[in-house]
C-alpha cells in the first residue's frame, strides 16, 4: 500500500471533538473488527500510556492504528524537534483524515498494516525505532496476524526499546511474554472502559564467554 509523507510546518489544525467522535463512530460502523472500539481512547489513558517515555531520546516513534490521532497529538506535543513520528493505519479514511487534521514535518502517516512496519521504516530512513506505540485491535485480527506482528514489532525495536500496548483484554499477554525479554502490565482505571496497558521491553542478552 502507498507511503503518504506528510510535509510542512508544525500545525494541529482545530477539529473538533464531535468531528473527531463522528469519524471514529462511523469507521466502527463501517469496520467494527478493525477498529474495535467505539469511542477513541480518553485523555487519562493517554497520559498514562506516554507518562515513562524517554522523549530526550527517542528519535523514531512508531505509532500502530493511529485512528483519528488521539494519541499521535500529544506524542508529537512531547516529541523531540529532530525526531519522527510514523504513524501506521490499516483504515484509508483516517489516514485522510489524519491528513488534513495534522500538519506537522515531523510526522509521516502511512497506509498499511502493522505487519509491514520494518519496510516503513526502511522507507522513512530509519533502521530501528525507539519505541512503538499500538492501539490496534490484536483480540479481532485474523488467526496468526497478532503474533507476526509481534515478532515484526520485536526486530523493528531499537535493543531496549519498548513496545506500548493498551488493550482491553488480557489476550495481549500471551502474545507478548514469548518475544520480548521483560513485560510489565498495569491498568488504567479512569478510562471507560477500563484499560489494560503492556510495556514490553526489548533487551539484548549478549552471549556469555566460556
Ligand atoms: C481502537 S482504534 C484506536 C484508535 C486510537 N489510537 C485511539 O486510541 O483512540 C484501532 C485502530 O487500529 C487500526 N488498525 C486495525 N488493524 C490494523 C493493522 N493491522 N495495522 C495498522 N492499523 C490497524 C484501525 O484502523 C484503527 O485506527
């Protein structure tokens, strides 16, 4: 699927919450499995989601179903002048609608699945990023898809980088405790409904010398 680089100054044009609401209502109509909620994410799970990032050093954040970009606002609010946020989603009318909402160089939205995340970023001019970002649906993907993007998602990471995750089973689990070295799991209660969130780090074990 094409590549959509976004260009220009940093601008987050004025949409509305209703505007915002009304899209993200109708495309669960439209795709209910693909988007897999009804309302977008709230403010407290955001915080909450972005509240350990190291902003002083990433420099590629990964953002996995950015939906009417709930997240991707304040990511870019937080994000360093010289980084990049790419922004990856399945749904073409939220990549449009991202489009037109978000005027910022720094952010380059892209219409595709998460699955193909390493071409991306070889596509931005990254090799790796330092933290990727995921608010798709893994319960509601085809059999096998949530674990090939786990796997994608574990080589695509920087060594100690970190894959965000908030879902609102605990299926993520057993998807995440086989490819990454440490998991930590909270929830975030203020979000309706309530939220569960993975923080799933990326650690290199260097081979020990005999
Ligand atoms: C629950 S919405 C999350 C939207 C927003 N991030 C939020 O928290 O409000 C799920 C998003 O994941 C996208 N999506 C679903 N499957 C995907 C995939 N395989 N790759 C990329 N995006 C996907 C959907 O189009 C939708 O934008």
């Amino acid at each position: 699927m094409a590549s959509i680089p976004l260009k220009k100054k940093n601008l987050v044009r004025p949409s509305t919450f209703l505007a915002q609401w009304g899209m993200f209502f109708r495309q669960f109509v439209k795709h209910p499995g693909m988007i897999g909620s009804i309302i977008p994410s709230s403010a407290s799970l955001v915080d909450a989601m972005l509240a350990d990032v190291d902003w002083a050093r990433a420099r590629l954040f990964v953002e996995y179903g950015p939906g009417v970009g709930t997240f991707t606002r304040t990511v870019l609010e937080r994000m360093h002048p010289d980084a990049t946020l790419l922004a990856i989603d399945l749904n073409l009318d939220f990549v449009a609608f991202l489009e037109a909402q978000i005027d910022d160089p720094r952010l380059r939205v892209v219409h595709g699945s998460a699955a193909d995340v390493r071409r991306f970023i070889r596509e931005s001019g990254h090799r790796q990023a330092d933290y990727i970002l995921s608010g798709i649906p893994f319960s509601t993907l085809p059999e096998g898809v949530g674990e090939d993007i786990c796997a994608e998602t574990r080589t695509a990471l920087k060594p100690d980088g970190a894959f965000l995750v908030y879902q609102y089973s605990a299926y993520m689990r057993r998807l995440l405790s086989p490819q990454f070295e440490e998991l930590q799991e909270r929830v975030e209660w203020r979000n309706v409904p309530p939220c569960r969130m993975f923080t799933a780090t990326k650690r290199e074990v260097l081979a020990q010398a005999a």
